[in-house]
C-alpha cells in the first residue's frame, strides 16, 4: 500500500540467531506482551530499567559479551523462538474479530490526534486524551482493524516535571533523541525525505514524516524541524500545546490540512476520517478543498466530506474546546476561502460560534457541524454535550441533538500487571484475552482463592513501594533535594498498610485537594494506630495553567507537614511508567472532580483491572461501572451547584473512609490474615469492570456504530 520505504537503521548488529531483536524493538508489539520484555530485561535488567525500558537503547548499550552468551543459551534461545513465533503468527493473523465479522467490508480509517500515549520512551501526551489515543491503535491491532493513525512529533515531547522545595512545578525540556526511538523516516524510492507542503502566510512549510509500528497499525507522525524551514516554523513541533495562539493554530493546520496531505503522499485512501477531539477539524476543509479541485462544487464536496468524518468530543470544560479569533483565522487561512470557492463570511459561518462576549471560529463547532458521526465518551457527557451543543440544531430537543456516546475504555494488556495476566492463564485458559469481553468467562472470577489474589496484590504493592523508595533514594543522590523533600517523595511508605492513589492531570476541577480540604479531620482518619492510611499524589499541570500549579502548590505543602508522618506524598513527574505502578500497587484509586467535568476518566478503569477499588465522584465512566458492591461512591448521583457540592462531596469522602472503606480493609481478616470480605468487593470490581471497560469493547462500538455507517 505504501508508495515508499521506510528505512530501519542498521546502526547496531547483533550475533546472527537473535537478530530479530532489532525487528522487535521497532515494533510497540512488545510493549503489551510481558514475554517480549523479557527477551531485554532477562539477559541485563539493570541495564532495561537505566534506559527507562527503551529496547533500542537497550540493544545500543548492551555489552557484546551479554549478547553472545545469549545467543547460546538454550533457555534463552527457546524463549526467543516462542516469542518471535507468537508475534509473526499476530502479525500474519487472518482470523481476527474484524476479519471474521465483517470479511467483505472495503476500506480504511484514518485516525487523527493531537496527542498518542504509547509507551513512557515516546512521551508525546500529556493525559488521558494521549493515553486513549495510544490504547485505541493497540486495540485496532490486535482485533484487526484497518486504520491508520496520524499527528505531531514533537522533538522536545512533554515536559519532565519537579517539584521547588515550596511546592512550585518546574518544567523541564529536553531534546529527544530520535535515533533511539522507535521510528522510521518515510523516504522517497531515491532516498531523499519524503516531505509534504502545508500553506502559510509567509510561504509554505515543509513536513516530514516519521512511521511508529503498533503491532499491525501504523502511526504517522509529522515534524516540521528540517533545515529548509525558518527558525519559527521549525518549532512548531517542538512542544505539545503552545499556549501561544499563533503557533496553535499553526500546528493545527498542520494537524488537519497536513495530515491528509501526509496519508495521500503516503498512498492510503481512507474511507472514513475520525478526529479525536477538535484539533484536527480542519481537516474536513482540506478533504473538501480536494474535491472542488476535483471539479465538484463546494456544498457537494463538503456534503461528501461530511458524510465519512466521524467527531469525538472530550471535554465539558472551556480550555479543552479550542476556539480562535476571527481576526487569526484571516491570518492563517485567508488563501483557503477562494481555493473553497466561498467568501470570507461563508467561511467564517462554518464554524461560528456566538458567545456572549463575542464571535470566535470553533475547532468542536466546524467538527461537529461536518461529521456524521458524533460521539461523547460516557453516557454523562453524553447528556451534558447534547445540552452544551444544543444550540447548533435548535430545532430540536435536547434528547434528540445528533450526539451518541461511546464510553472509552482501556487497552487490557497494557495496563494489567503480568502476575494477573498469570492468574487469569491459570483460572481462565491461555486464550483469555482473546475471549476478554465474554461475560461468561468471567463468570470464573469465584475459582480464583482468595489468598492467591491476596499475595498477588501484596506482592504487586510491595513492588511499588521500592519503586518509589528507590527513586527517592536516585533523586536525594543526585542533589538538589531538601531533606523534607525525600519524606515527600515516599521514603516512609509502608507497604503493609492501606494505600490510596491520586494521579492524573492537575486541573482544578479535578479537586485534587478536597482530600486535604478538612486537613485536621485526614491526620486523624490516617493516623489511627492500628489502621493507617496512606495517600500517594502525583500528576502535571499544563506550563501555563497557572491555578493548576496553585493546586499542585497546596497539596505539596500539606504532603511536607510532619504531622501525616509520612504518609502522604506526592510523586514527581507523573508519566505511563509511574502510572502503571500506581494503578497496579494502589489499594484504592481515588477520583474527585467537580460533576459533570470528567467527561470520562480512565486511569480507574486500568486500577479496576488490577484489582484496587475505585473511590470515585459518581461523573464520566464511575458513575455507569459503579453498582454498589464494586467500589465507593463519593457523593450523591446528582447535579449540585459547586459550592453544595465542595461540601457534600467532602463530607461523603471522608464519611466513607471511617465507616466503610478502612474498617473493610483492616477488620475481618482470617487466621492468615486474609481480609476475605475486602477481596470480595476487588473479585467484583475485576469482573464488571474489566470487559466493559476495555477497548476491545470500545472499539466494537466505533466501528459498528461510527466506522462502519462512514465507510459506506
Ligand atoms: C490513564 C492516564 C491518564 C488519564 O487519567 P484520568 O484522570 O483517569 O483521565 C493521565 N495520565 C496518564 C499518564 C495516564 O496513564
């Protein structure tokens, strides 16, 4: 399909009979498949965790000597055949849930996306919407799916964060290395780069374009970084949102115009266009500017882009749904209204949005206006978005605005600990995540004994105190630490006590500090002798979110007072890899947005997965998985105003701890100690929530629901 050859570097070479190491490490496959791992971190695991599990670092550091003995170890060796086997037979599959549902259907996808959250080495998100960017590929792999992805590289990724002494975020950017990442410059057949043009005011900007392998998906990513761009443009992939409206706007067209001229120059002819979220909705306009060209006229084109486009929308909240003034979009794309055969007031008009303070064009307006298909990611949203967007169809009622929901979910094999995916082997069969959203399988959760789901937990917490205790240790080595900053960091953690997690993006209305708002009332609730309870912080502000770091500010200076003694912390630098250490060693996971905000949520779903109980505001995803014996709820099922609901929700939080959730943990517990009714509530949170939240699920619904009637 594709016109062009991707070039593999060949810069390291392997002794002969493990040279497919090489092969593996440019393939995200083994992100997902533990047995991949261990081909890297059984032959020198100091080495897999310095380079932050980056395989082809791994592959460039690794010492000649290690590598041969490899090469003639049987043991090794064996291993090597059965994980190459397993991952050609994956990638030659025909007999996949796609392949087998719908054997005659034609055409392709494209995926479009800011952000994609693939794997800690390739930091190129910065939350949940990158996250579920990443786990949508690897989910579209595995169940066969025709579709590509495209969007941004970034040569510097997201921020590194640390913590000031007095609790203040600092970023830190640093270049990435390109040549120990997974991805392949797309190359014309003489060998030069293949490049595309995007048009701006002071001429047009060169593309390239890099290729990332996910199993069977391909992802494409653009960067304008090359020396025959101007200074300004080339940093125009250098970061992920640019607070300054000009080089967002930028990057947006980059997004959508350049993103389909990069899959035409690749050779790929997509059937049906799914934006993820509004940053790529200029791309309904470039498709449309394709077919005028062609020769039809502007309505027909855009009636026909429409028709194969497919919107998500991710958030309620303002800062999400960009929107720019009118006199920008006469900057940057005055040339595309004669190309359209339209005014500037018919352009304008496409996306028009009428505030109270004035007019703006909107990137969710332009999306949902040319798209057939419109989905919000939970039932919540999806009642709060048709209400938010009503005004577009004000013809009609609310209930009836052409907006469905689609509830997200997360990518199984990702995010599970191997020590459940053993015990799932174990009770359910070695094919259990092919069988993953079949209820009757999980019907088996009562064959699972409690004391081995126990050692499977305690063993999992353990592993993530060290963790942490071993990155406290690195940094306070490494200097620049105060002393208080290492009992921050979790060097007196526990891990035989209770533990709950925080973790996520530091936005205000995700309250992270309603927790600490009765601080008096929490040291006595974590402070009881005999049931201590311990709470672990982490996550990120955008740079420029200024009372998002207030927020990270606030809780950093109550995480530093003596009194908690040390049980309340907060992790610095919060990525996939600490992420996954916390939602698989944490004891409960704790949400507390502000209703209806959280639009979905997803980092619950992958605790759930792992056996830790979800402590949640019933909003987004929570307040559907939730049935009254699989977790907790934090305040009523209902829509209060904000201050009412500060309180309530406060009140219930800390009510549920003291009567419920640590006396469940801590009393009961058997002759081996074994807290069986506090296991009963994890076997039912893993039985409900594991297949309903998890992609395989998610993406039946896209493309039976949306995919499918755009394709035709
Ligand atoms: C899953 C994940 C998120 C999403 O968190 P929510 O608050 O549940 O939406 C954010 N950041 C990282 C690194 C994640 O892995």
């Amino acid at each position: 399909m594709t016109k062009f050859k991707s070039k593999l570097p060949n810069t390291f070479d392997l002794p002969r009979r493990i040279n497919r190491l090489r092969e593996l490490s440019y393939n995200l496959w083994w992100v997902w498949n533990p047995t991949a791992q261990r081909l890297f971190n059984r032959i020198d695991n100091n080495l897999w965790e310095t380079v932050n599990h980056n395989p082809i670092r791994w592959l460039r550091e690794v010492s000649r000597p290690t590598l041969n003995a490899a090469s003639q170890d049987p043991i090794y060796l064996e291993l090597y055949d059965r994980v190459f086997a397993e991952y050609d037979a994956y990638l030659a599959r025909k007999d996949t849930w796609y392949g087998t549902t719908h054997p005659t259907q034609q055409g392709q996808i494209a995926y479009f996306s800011m952000e994609f959250g693939l794997h800690e080495t390739l930091p190129i998100y910065s939350g949940g919407l990158g996250v579920l960017s990443g786990d949508h590929l690897k989910e579209t792999s595995d169940i066969g799916l025709p579709l590509v992805g495209i969007g941004l590289l970034y040569t510097e990724g997201y921020f590194s964060q640390r913590i000031s002494e007095d609790g203040w975020q600092e970023a830190i950017n640093n270049p990435l290395d390109f040549s120990n990442l997974p991805l392949n410059l797309v190359l014309n057949k003489d060998g030069s780069e293949l490049t595309i043009q995007v048009d701006f005011p002071d001429g047009p900007v060169n593309v390239r374009i890099w290729e990332v392998r996910i199993g069977r998906t391909p992802l494409y990513l653009m960067d304008t970084n090359m020396d025959s761009n101007n200074p300004y443009v080339r940093q125009l992939t250098t970061r992920l949102y640019w607070s300054d409206i000009n080089l967002r706007i930028m990057q947006e067209v980059i997004l959508g115009v350049g993103g389909v001229r990069a899959l035409r120059a690749l050779g790929f002819t997509p059937t049906a266009w799914h934006m993820n979220e509004g940053h790529a909705a200029f791309m309904t306009l470039e498709r449309a500017r394709e077919m005028v060209l062609a020769g039809q006229s502007f309505e027909e084109a855009l009636a026909q882009s429409k028709a194969n486009n497919v919107f998500t929308t991710h958030t309620p909240v303002p800062a999400g749904n960009d929107e720019f003034p009118l006199w920008l979009i006469d900057k940057y794309l005055a040339s595309l209204w004669p190309q359209l055969g339209i005014t500037r007031d018919d352009f304008m008009n496409l996306a028009m949005h009428h505030q109270n303070w004035g007019e703006t064009f909107s990137m969710p307006v332009l999306a949902l206006k040319y798209s057939n298909g419109r989905n919000a990611v939970s039932e919540l949203h999806g009642t709060v978005s048709r209400q938010m967007w009503n005004e577009l169809w004000p013809e009609l009622p609310v209930e009836e605005v052409p907006i469905t929901f689609v509830t997200n979910g997360v990518h199984t094999a990702t995010w599970m600990a191997r020590r459940v995916r053993v015990l799932y082997e174990k009770h359910f069969g070695h094919d259990w995540l092919e069988r993953l959203d079949d209820m009757d399988m999980w019907e088996k959760m009562e064959n699972i004994q409690d004391s081995e789901l126990w050692a499977v937990r305690n063993h999992l917490k353990r592993k993530l105190s060290f963790y942490i205790q071993e990155r406290a240790r690195q940094r306070w080595i490494n200097g620049g630490f105060h002393p208080v900053q290492v009992i921050a960091s979790g060097v007196m953690l526990d891990p035989y006590v209770l533990t709950i997690g925080f973790a996520r993006r530091f936005a205000t209305y995700k309250r992270a500090s309603l927790v600490t708002s009765e601080f008096e009332r929490l040291l006595e609730i974590i402070n009881q002798p005999n049931r201590p309870v311990q709470i672990i912080f982490a996550g990120k502000s955008h740079p420029a979110d200024e009372p998002g770091k207030m927020l990270i500010q606030e809780v950093y200076r109550a995480v530093k007072r003596a009194e908690n003694g040390g049980r309340i912390v907060f992790l610095e630098d919060y990525d996939m890899n600490l992420a996954r250490y916390l939602v698989q060693g944490v004891d409960v996971w704790m949400n507390t947005p502000r209703r209806p905000n959280e639009a979905s949520g997803t980092s619950g779903m992958k605790a759930a997965l792992n056996g830790a109980l979800n402590f949640s505001v019933l909003d987004g995803w929570w307040r559907e998985a939730y049935n009254g014996a699989n977790g907790w709820a934090i305040g009523p099922d209902a829509d209060l105003n904000e201050e009412v609901q500060d309180t309530a929700d406060a009140e219930s939080l800390y009510q549920t701890l003291e009567k419920e959730i640590i006396p469940l943990y801590y009393s009961e517990r058997d002759a081996n100690d074994i807290p069986h009714k506090w296991l009963q509530r994890v076997k039912e949170s893993m039985r409900t929530i594991t297949p309903q939240f998890s992609t395989r699920r998610m993406l039946k619904e896209y493309a039976e629901r949306l995919y499918l009637p755009a394709m035709k």
